[in-house]
C-alpha cells in the first residue's frame, strides 16, 4: 500500500486536504473488487487486472517472480492472492502503462580496479538520496543476488514515467565541506564506477573524471544531439576560488542523461550518459540535473540483454583452438589407454586358451607381468580409509553439483537473470548430496570399514566446513570495510536451515543406499592375509608420476581458465557460452579417467597395489597447476590491489582449486576403479 498512500497524500496536499483524504481503504479497492480477482491471482497471476491508479513499483528479481500454488486452508488462499496481487502488474512481464512511474534502482559503488570491492550507494555522500521528502525503499534480495553482494535502494528523486520524454530537472542541491570533497576526491582520482539498474537492466557509469582532456564517446551522442541537444550543454564554466585555478581537480559530473528504447510496452535498451563534469573542492556547490529520452525498438524482449555479451572475446577462434587442443590430447591419451587394454587382454586371452602343455612349458619362464603378481594385496583396504571416503564422497558430490549447475545454465541462460547462477549452485549442492552420500557409504563398506556413522558426518560436513572458514575469514573483512560483498545473516540463516532441513537427510539416505548396493559384494581376487612387500622404487617416482599426471590435464584446461577469470574478475565481461565449458568439463573428464588409468597401470606393473590414493592424488594434483595459474593472473592480468581484494580472490580461488582437486581426484579413482576391477575379474587368482 505504500507507493498508493505516497501517491493520494500529495495529491491530496496539492488540493489543500492534509491528511484527512487519505485512507489505506481508497488503496484496498482491488481486494474487494471481485471474488474472480482471488481465483485468478492464484491459478494465473499474469490475468490479475492491475488499476491504473495505483501505480507498483518494480523491484528487483525475487518479487518478480513469486508464483503460489494452491493451498490446502482457505486463508492460506486468502493470504496468496495477496501476495500475489501485489507483485502483479508488470512485475512478472516487465510490462508498463504509459506514463507508469519506472524505478531506478541503486546497486553499488567501487574501484574500477578491484571488481569485488564494492560499497552501498551513498558511501558517496550525495544528496541524492538525502532528506525528509523522499522514502528511500530497500529492494529485496534472493540467495544468489546476496551472494554476489548487490544492495538495492531505490533513487526516488530520479522520477523516470514510462515512455515520456523527460527534460532537464533537478534532482538536488548541495555545497560540499572539506570532508565530503577530500572524500570524493579520492574516489573520483581511484577510478570509482557506480552501477544503477532500470527494470533489471544494469547501467555503469563513472562517479567523475580526473584527467585534463574528456572526450564524449557516447554512442548516443548523435541521437542527443538531434532530440535533446540541451542536456549537452554547458551552462558555463564553474567558479573556481583563485588559488585553485589551474590545478588539476577532479571533477564529478552533475548531469545524467537516460536513453532508453521500448518495444510496445516494455523496456529493451537501457544507457546513461553522465556529463557537466564540475570540480570538486571544499564549498564547490554541485547542481545534480537529470533527464531521459525514449525511442521506439523492434527488438524483442527475449534479446535484450544480448547487448551486455561479448561475442568478439569469448567467441574468439582461440577459444575454439582450447576445444580442438582438448579434444587431440583426449584422443592421444585414449590411444594410450587402447593399447594397454589390448595388450592386457589380449596376454589374459591367450593364456586361458593354452593347453595344459604349453602352460607347463611356461612355468620355468615364469610370468613376466607385474601386475598379475599382486592379485592377492590389489583390493587391500587402503590406509586411512576414513580420510579416502570422506575425501571421494565430497569429490562426487562437487561433480554431480558442477554438470547440474552447467545444464541448468544452458538451458536457463543463466546469465539473464541476476543471481541465477549462485543461486542454481547453492540448490543443485543442496539436492546432489545424495549422490556423494551414496559413494562414500558404497566405498566404505565394500572395504571393510569400521564406524561407518562416525564417518558419514565427517562426509557430510568436510566441505562446508572448508567454506565455513575461508568465508568467515572473507566475510570478517567485508564487514570491516563495510563493503557489500557481507552476506546478511538472513541469507546466511536461510542456507544453514535448508543445510540441517535437506542435506543431511538426504546424505543418511544416499549412505544407505550406497551400503545396501554393496551388501553382496565381493572382490574378483582374495585378499591375502599377509602383506606382499612393495619393491623399493626411486624417491622421485612418485613426485614426478604426481607432477606429470597433474600437468596432462591442465594442458586440457588452462585456456578456458583464462576466459573464466576474465568473466569473473572483470566489469564488462559476462559468461555466456555455457556450451564450451561443458565440452571443456566432458573431455576434462576423459582425460581425468584416461590418465588415472595408466597411473594405476603404471603402478601395479611395478608390483605397487597402493593404487587408491596415488590414482586419487594424481588426478588431483591439476588444482595446484590451477592455482599457481590464478596466482600468475592476479599479478599480470589484472590491476587489482588493496588487502579486502586481494584476500577475497586468493580465499575464492583457494576454494575453486579445493573443489577441482576433489573433482579431479574422486574422478581418477573412480576410472582406476572400474580398470582395476576389469583386469582382474578376467585372471585366474590362485
């Protein structure tokens, strides 16, 4: 009720009645208009008829889309078409009336340099958003939008109607003090941008200027000219005090200009052009002006964001080289594999099809394949198998919660909606769980493991934990520097109880099942009581088969690494191409399971049965090349700098390289598994 209150008080105001005319019953009227408004507004929302009197505003995602179901009470009903007449009206279509006030939204502040280093909109100290006259309103955040650190509140002042051209007005008036200037000053001399967004479409902009020379490269400027060529103009040049003349002062621009393109009654295009750069210094008075232009578009909605995409750099032939590149060392390293498949069975074959005489005549020959020799220790419970279970089972749940959060991308086209992306990742985490709980519960018993609830909580809570401490370390930083990167406590609160409400029953349940899967199991070979002795190998052995099988699937990986961080760590870069990286991630795969098993070939023909954890840490070693690669970019790819960012790329990419070592590794051994089990189900153990 409130934009209807705000809006029957000034009028009532200008007609002289004070308050008495106002009531929240004048605003109740769509409640009480017909009983097909409640059957509509719950069966379908878009049909709910929207007065043209009462004006909603738009906020941002979650409001817009808060579709209800049917309920089993009536008031529960009752309290639905509620909700959901009051999130009607243009919210879920985007759809506007002529003349319909259209919200601006401000986001967020910050360095150019350091792209997660973003602050609350009036850490600018503007009068934008000051006084007695306005009500600023706070727009809700969904789970994704709080965490990626967006804070909405709305710029009341910046009155903007559908499809009316609006000429040069005011917006405020202030006279800057020797604080606010020294403050805004180094915000204009380090690169500060602020973003703005209209109907969900985001606008960035600088706060001002800081070199001698400014050209207009606005790709509007030649409609300007022609539609609106006053708010172009300078109205003269500031008054500078005299003993600042000829300094070089950092100027703030004043004047917004808003273009925006509509196609019937929705908004498709939306661009900013900031200008009137006035000097900034202690007593300078600002005179912040506005005003907006529309034009007409047959671009349909569903394109509208193609703007913000870069097809020239993520499209680019040497992102196609990466698939190529990928997809001929997948193919080199399945090669690899064929032949020691063949060159196995095939041995295997012929000595299941000799005589009894020529296996006679082979017995002084002896049998001269390693690997034979330890059938009886191949399936010996690997040491700390607590620690292996734990470590698998979260590993498989990072792979199952990466292909869905990828799948969901591309058929969602994720990046058209703001959050979706961290918002599908805490869910498809949430909902996968079972996939790990069933593995590491299948792993432990088939080997005879002991404690197995003990060890189903360690699974359960090994990776949250890890993020539990690197984002306390994250978010304790944020909230020392009061930056919007600090995830409220409500959103914290929301993800521990669907945490406690979905992920634990769901984890006990895939244990059972995965201990129940193996309930009849049983090695192809008997394990012998006494351990064969592992013959003495080199000390770098191991080191190096480590080192080289970390570095085969990094050569795999390391280009599409460089599109993902520049999309990450950069403004004007969105990831789009979906596509790419789930080839990336599907031949990753191959080469993952390609290597695990000739390491684990490797291995055992070196009569070494210890094949669980060094197949395991040898695919996992491709997060150490990954980090030392996101070391090698901060440093020489970026400009970022300052202990908040530097902490929240190193903590957030320490993570990701925690997560791909898990993936990588639960990924080799499962490969290494399923080869294992093949060579040895097809020999005669004695």
């Amino acid at each position: 009720l409130k934009p209807c209150l705000l809006k029957r008080k000034a009028k009532a105001k200008e007609r002289g009645q004070g308050r008495r005319g106002v009531s929240k019953r004048s605003c109740a009227r769509p409640l009480r208009r017909s009983s097909k408004l409640v059957w509509f507004s719950i069966f379908d929302p878009s049909r709910v008829p929207v007065r043209s009197a009462d004006p909603v505003m738009p906020v941002p995602n979650k409001d817009r889309r808060r579709h209800s179901g049917l309920r089993a009470s009536g008031l529960a009903l009752l309290l639905l078409a509620c909700c959901t007449h009051s999130a009607a009206g243009g919210k879920d279509t985007h759809q506007y009336k002529d003349k319909e006030s259209v919200t601006v939204w401000t986001d967020k502040v910050g360095p150019y340099n350091n792209p997660q280093e973003t602050y609350k909109y009036d850490l600018l100290g503007l009068c934008e958003l000051e006084g007695t006259d306005i009500e600023v309103q706070q727009g809700e955040l969904s789970i994704g939008e709080a965490l990626e650190g967006h804070e909405f509140f709305s710029s009341p002042r910046l009155d903007i109607r559908f499809g009316v051209e609006t000429p040069r007005t005011k917006v405020c008036d202030m006279v800057l003090d020797a604080d606010k200037a020294a403050q805004l000053g180094l915000f204009i001399n380090n690169n500060y941008w602020y973003q703005l967004y209209i109907d969900d479409l985001p606008i960035w902009a600088f706060v001002g200027e800081h070199s001698k020379l400014w050209v207009d490269v606005s790709r509007f400027s030649g409609l300007l000219k022609s539609r609106n060529s006053s708010a172009e103009s300078q109205h003269g040049q500031p008054p500078v005090p005299k003993h600042l003349k000829g300094k070089p002062l950092p100027r703030i621009f004043t004047h917004r200009h808003f273009t925006i393109f509509r196609n019937g009654d929705q908004v498709i295009e939306v661009d900013m052009e900031p200008s009137e750069a006035w000097p900034v210094y202690a007593g300078a008075p600002l005179n912040f002006t506005y005003s907006a232009s529309w034009y007409t578009t047959n671009k349909p909605f569903e394109d509208r964001t193609e703007r913000y995409l870069d097809p020239k750099f993520f499209e680019h032939k040497v992102h196609w080289f990466s698939i190529v590149n990928s997809f001929m060392l997948c193919l080199f390293l399945c090669a690899v594999v064929a032949i020691i498949l063949m060159k196995t069975l095939k041995k295997d074959f012929t000595r299941y099809s000799a005589s009894e005489a020529d296996e006679l005549e082979s017995l002084d020959g002896g049998d001269d394949s390693g690997w034979k020799q330890v059938s009886g220790d191949v399936f010996r419970r690997p040491d700390h198998l607590a620690i292996f279970t734990v470590v698998y089972a979260t590993g498989v749940h990072v792979l199952c919660t990466v292909l869905l959060v990828l799948l969901f991308s591309i058929f969602n086209s994720a990046y058209r909606q703001r959050g979706a992306t961290a918002g599908s990742f805490v869910i498809c985490y949430l909902l996968t769980v079972i996939a790990g709980g069933y593995e590491g519960g299948r792993v432990f018993r088939m080997y005879g493991g002991q404690h197995w609830k003990r060890t189903m909580v360690y699974q359960c809570l090994f990776l949250p934990s890890i993020v539990f401490v690197s984002f306390a370390v994250i978010n304790t930083t944020a909230i020392a520097y009061r930056a919007t990167m600090t995830v409220p406590f409500k959103t914290i609160f929301i993800i521990l109880v669907l945490f406690l409400v979905m992920c634990v029953p769901l984890h006990m349940g895939g244990t059972l099942l995965g201990r129940r899967a193996v309930a009849d199991h049983s090695f192809p070979c008997r394990v012998h009581h006494l351990k064969r002795p592992i013959p003495a190998k080199h000390w770098l052995f191991f080191p190096a088969m480590v080192a080289t099988a970390g570095l085969v699937p990094f050569g795999c990986l390391f280009i599409e690494m460089y599109f993902i961080l520049s999309a990450v760590w950069s403004h004007n870069k969105i990831y789009y191409v979906y596509g790419f990286m789930l080839a990336i991630l599907l031949l990753l795969c191959l080469v993952i399971i390609c290597v695990s098993i000739t390491g684990a070939y490797v291995l055992l023909n070196a009569e070494d049965y210890r094949w669980q954890w060094q197949t395991f840490m040898c695919c996992s070693s491709t997060s150490i090349y990954v980090f030392l690669y996101t070391v090698h970019y901060f440093y020489n790819s970026t400009q970022m700098s300052g202990f908040l960012q530097t902490v929240y790329y190193f903590g957030t990419s320490l993570n990701f390289c925690i997560g791909l070592g898990l993936f990588c590794g639960s990924l080799g051994f499962f490969g290494a598994s399923k080869f294992v089990f093949l060579i040895y189900s097809n020999i005669k153990a004695e």
